[in-house]
C-alpha cells in the first residue's frame, strides 16, 4: 500500500512538471498525450499483476 501511495504522490508533484517541461518543447496538445498513454499503458499492463495463487482476501471477490 505505501508503494502505491507513493508513486501516486511522486505523480501529483512530478507530473504536472513533466508536462510542462514537454509542452515548453512541443505544443501542449502533445504533452498531454504523455499521461493518456501512460493511462492506457497500464491499463493494459493491469491483467498481468493481478495474483494468480489464492490470497486470505480471495474469498471476499466477487
């Protein structure tokens, strides 16, 4: 969980910086094309870390 936490907020401080950093080299449109894919990428990555082996909380799934 304090993974998780922390790279969420290492995102809110650094993410608008990259942005602009980006959009200083580029056009804003572009820049924020970077979390949007960055969204999809791990959309697409989801399916690969949920568990495979059965956990002490697989009872509580739907």
């Amino acid at each position: 969980m304090s993974r998780v936490v922390g790279l969420g907020y290492l995102g809110f401080l650094a993410g608008p910086a990259c942005i602009g950093w980006i959009a200083e080299a580029t056009f804003l449109t572009t820049a924020m094309v970077v979390p949007l894919a960055c969204v999809l990428l791990a959309a697409l990555l989801a399916p690969v870390l949920t568990p495979t082996a059965p956990t002490r909380w697989s009872a509580w799934a739907p």
